[in-house]
C-alpha cells in the first residue's frame, strides 16, 4: 500500500469517527445542555449525620459561605472566590460596592450561622457554640475567613477544649 492511500484511509478514518461523535453527542442530548442553577445560599441546606471531623469541617465551611453570600446577596461560588485572596475580595467589593465592613460583617454572620447549623445538627456541643458564637462575633475579618477556609482547625480546638470532661457536663443537658 502505497503512503498516499495510507494517508487517504487515516484522513477518512479521522473524519467518520468525528461524524460518529458529533452524532453520539446530539443523541446524548448535547443540544439541550444548560448548566446546573446555583442554590440559594438563604435557605437551609441539610447537614444530614456528618461522620467525622473533616466531614463536619466541610459542613461548616459550607454554611458559613451560604450564611455570608445570603448576607451579601450573591452566590457562595462567588463569594467563596472572593474569599481566595485580598485582591480578589477588593475585585469583588468593588464590584458589587461593598466596604470592607460591610464583608466582615457578613462573614461574621455566615460564621454564626454555621454554629448554629452545627449545634442543631448535633456536630457541635451547645456548650461550646455560645462561648464560640461570642468569640465570632468580634473576630478580624482574615482571622474569620481563615476559619471559613479551615474549619477544620476551628472544630478541633473547639472539641478540645473540653477534652474527656465534655461528655460528663452534656449528661447534665435536657
């Protein structure tokens, strides 16, 4: 077989599998693809029974993001990329004409929901989410978004406050 033949069979070959794919694709229904809507983040995401530190820690984070962008009235994909770094949360002050007061508070808020969600999830002990609802409140705004990003270091040193004591004070809760 000669290398022109050659050539002419794989350049066939190429344009039927590209035929072929292009039909598997509309078959699949590739013509009516829409991306998935972004949820709400003002309404309640269920926490199910989060097994695990780094479980619980994911809940977390996830809720406080929902509580902040709720606050803000913008998606938590967006403010979670806000959140990435100090440009880019001025990008999106900017954007959206925010102060940098006006995010704090914000993510205060998202932290405070997330305590609660966790209590009421019974991933937190209602012990430890006054005295850490307290300590939120007043908290820098990088140290909040910190713990947005690491809750799971947040949780632990929560939890271990109490250390063995904490199941002995809960048998005295309702």
């Amino acid at each position: 077989m000669s290398a022109a033949r050659r050539a002419q069979l794989l350049v066939g070959g190429a344009i039927v599998a590209a035929v072929a794919l292009a039909g598997i694709y509309l078959a699949a229904g590739g013509t009516s693809y829409a991306p998935a809507k972004t949820q709400d983040p003002c309404k309640p995401r269920p926490w199910g029974n989060p097994e695990g530190l780094d479980r619980i820690a994911e809940r977390f984070s996830l809720s406080a993001l929902d509580g902040a962008a709720c606050k803000l009235g913008v998606s938590r994909e967006a403010l979670a990329q806000a959140l990435a770094s100090e440009s880019a949360r001025e990008r999106f002050a900017e954007r959206y004409d925010l102060s940098e007061a006006e995010i704090a508070r914000a993510v205060r808020a998202g932290l405070l929901r997330a305590v609660d969600d966790a209590e009421r999830a019974g991933a937190l002990s209602p012990l430890l989410a006054g005295p850490l609802r307290e300590t939120l409140q007043s908290i820098p705004l990088n140290r909040a978004i910190e713990l947005i990003n690491n809750a799971e270091a947040l949780l632990d040193g929560v939890q271990g406050v109490l250390g063995p004591a904490q199941s002995f004070l809960e048998s005295f809760l309702p």
